[in-house]
C-alpha cells in the first residue's frame, strides 16, 4: 500500500516548528497576502525564506497557498508579490484563479501548482481539465463521496489530495458569501468572520423588531453550524481509493490541536502502511482526537449527503484537556524548563504528550521559579508567558506538551 504524503497546516514560525516535530511530510502556510486565511498570523515575506530552509532542512516539503480569488484591482499588486517569490524554493503553490496560474506560468513557469479546494473539483472530467493546464496535484471537494473520489483518481496522473480532518464550511467547498454580506469581509479574500457559527433567532415578518430564541433543550441552536470532518476510520477506504496527499484543516488552530492531531495520524498511517491486512483504529487514537477542542465529528460527504449526522445543533466546542504548558529543555539540575501557556497550580496532575504517541503523567510539584533571584522561589500558582522549573519524567523533551487531565476544571 503505497503511503500518502500527510499534509499539516502552519499557520505561525512557531506552528511550522510544531508541525515538522509531529510527522507532517509536508507543511502549507501563507505569506502576507493572496492566501485564505489573513488571520493566521501567516508569514512575512522575510520569514517565508526562513520556513522554507527550516522544512528543506528537516526533509519536510513546503507549499505556499496563493488561493484568493484576485480582483483586477490587486492584479499588480500580486504579480509584484509573485516576481519577490520567484526565487525562493517554494514545492508548490496552492491556487485556485485560473488568472493566477496565468500569471504564475509566466513569471515561474517551472513552478508546481496543486489545485486548492476553492477551485470546487467535484468530478473527474473536471479534475482532467486542470490536469491538462499543469495542475500537478487536484485537492478534491469535500462535498465527494468515496466513489466518486476513487473514480476520479483513477482517471488522473496525478495525484489527489482530500482533507482528512478539521472544520467544514457551510457553503459549497468553502466558497462563502455570509461573512461578505453580514460583515464586509470576505471569505474568499480571506477574511472570513464564521457567521455559520453563530447563534441565531427568529423574526416573524409582521412583528419586526421581536426576536424568538431558536432553542432545543435548553441550548442555543446553532442552525449553521457543521461538525468537524474525521477520517481517521476511512484511511483503509482512502487509501485503496488511491489518494495520494490527506490534508488537515487547521491553520487558525493552536499547537495543542496541531501537535495532538498530527500525532494521531502519523502513527495511524504509518501502522496502516506497514500492515494493511489487520490495521484497525486504536481506540487512544479516538481518544486523543476527543481530547482535543472540536465540535464533534462527521465523515462529511465520503459516503453521501451528511443531513442530520453532520449538522451540531447544540453547542460549540468540546474538549477534555486543555494545554497549559511547552517543554523548552532541561537546567543543569535535570529539572524541565517550561512555558506556561494556561494557569495551572502546584499539585495538578497533568499529562505530558508528544510525537510518536508519546505520554505521561506529571505532577506539577514542586513548581519552581527558573530565576533564581526570584524572590519567592516555591510558587503554587503559575501564569501564561512565565518561564518555569518542573520535574519531569526522563522521556520529556523539547516540544512537548503539558496539558490538565481529564476531570481537571479550567
């Protein structure tokens, strides 16, 4: 069973960091303009230079997303920011305007294009034509079913790429317009604001002005908002489909949600392709992707219309543990040398995670000042951006993440 490239959002430096740590074979990020996520923190076009060296140097590939959809108005503005790219090393660019790849084959024309799913890719005639412009690799819409994802890999030379995990949109393969009409920002320029995911009420035409609450036991309905997409179970199903690249959603995420994603699926895909014939999902796997904040899981389309299974009419986000720290080394003593990203206080029981599944328990005793000109040297509570002194067990390592147990309040 031929192995599948995994393919991990890098929404920040520190994101990239996260991402190359936890397995992804390859990374997709966003300069400073042109891409679909404007609030991802992104990159500037120095750091773009310094991303690309870091993930050549790990082995790990680097695709650039250009995937708005340019007005004329920005046309000269993006082929001055595509002459700046032409000489950095990019594997690829994600696009979706047929006017930019225009533009970018005649300024790099030896540049590799993959087909964002922005371009809407729902048949295999479709995904022929970008085939015939260059297109080397197709990002399949979400609205696909299994049959027709197998189908239309197999009419191509080139390889599918299908979202495997992360959020789904309401409108057609992402391409929204709620945020432009109730906002001004534009979800195809990258500005998207989730209307889809907020809460809702009922106006009656005759009473302008009375707003009836949309509720179900007692909760806000939430009338537009979708679950999560989960195929950690349909990997076996993709993969004889014949996809080629599984992408995870998420560049707006944090690194609790990147590193505890993308462990569980580069030890999930790396058991699969070693052993097909009695691969089956370990249930820490589900675990770990239950821990992690979500809003509950679907398949999506892969095997028909979703309807109600992939609706969440009753709440927002789940979770079961929450990040409190990184692990940024060791002192001379042996003692970890964390940065606190969440309150937590001396005596918690927390669990450390890392790549390759791994994990531990820690309790969070004795907390130390790293400074030792602190005046007060046993702390019982810490607080985020504090720099501190924790015992850790002899796996622990930079990278890794502390985050409350189960059952703990935060």
């Amino acid at each position: 069973m031929k192995k599948p490239e995994l393919l991990a959002p890098a929404g920040t430096m520190e994101k990239l960091d996260y991402a190359i740590r936890y397995g992804a074979d390859a990374v997709y990020l966003g300069g400073p303009a042109f891409g679909l996520r404007t609030s991802a923190g992104n990159f500037s076009l120095p750091e773009l230079a310094r991303a690309l060296r870091r993930c050549h140097d790990s082995g790990v590939r680097c695709y650039l997303t250009v995937n708005s959809y340019a007005p004329d108005s920005s046309l000269a503005q993006l082929e001055q920011y595509l002459q700046y790219l032409a000489d950095l090393p990019f594997d690829a660019y994600i696009i979706s305007d047929p006017g930019v790849l225009r533009m970018v084959r005649r300024i790099s024309p030896e540049r590799e294009l993959h087909l964002s799913t922005q371009a809407n890719t729902i048949n295999h005639e479709a995904a022929l034509f970008w085939q015939d412009q260059g297109i080397s690799r197709i990002n399949l819409a979400r609205e696909m079913t299994l049959a027709d994802i197998s189908t239309t890999a197999a009419a191509l030379t080139i390889p599918c790429e299908v979202f495997v995990h992360g959020a789904l949109c309401i409108a057609y393969s992402g391409r929204c317009l709620l945020s432009s009409a109730m906002t001004g920002r534009s979800a195809n320029q990258g500005a998207c604001t989730q209307p889809c995911r907020w809460k809702y009420a009922l106006v009656e035409e005759t009473r302008p002005g009375e707003y009836y609450p949309v509720v179900e036991e007692n909760n806000t309905t939430l009338v537009f908002n979708s679950r999560d997409l989960c195929l950690l179970e349909q990997l076996p199903e993709l993969l004889r489909a014949g996809v080629g690249a599984l992408k995870i959603e998420g560049r707006m995420k944090g690194i609790h949600y990147l590193a505890g994603v993308l462990r569980v699926y580069r030890a999930a895909l790396d058991a699969l392709c070693a052993d097909p014939d009695t691969w089956h999902p370990d249930p820490a796997w589900l675990e770990e992707l239950n821990s992690l904040s979500h809003r509950g899981y679907t398949t999506g389309f892969l095997f028909g219309d979703p309807r109600a299974v992939g609706q969440s009419y009753q709440g927002g986000y789940q979770r079961s543990h929450q990040l409190v720290a990184s692990v940024e080394g060791r002192n001379d003593s042996g003692d970890g040398v964390v940065l606190v990203r969440n309150r937590f206080h001396a005596g918690d029981r927390l669990e450390l995670i890392g790549p390759a599944m791994k994990r531990a328990t820690v309790t969070a005793a004795p907390l130390r000042a790293l400074d030792p000109e602190t005046a007060v040297q046993v702390l019982d509570t810490v607080h985020p951006n504090m720099r501190v002194l924790i015992p850790l067990p002899p796996e622990a390592a930079a990278g890794d993440l502390l985050r409350l147990a189960a059952g703990s309040s935060f």
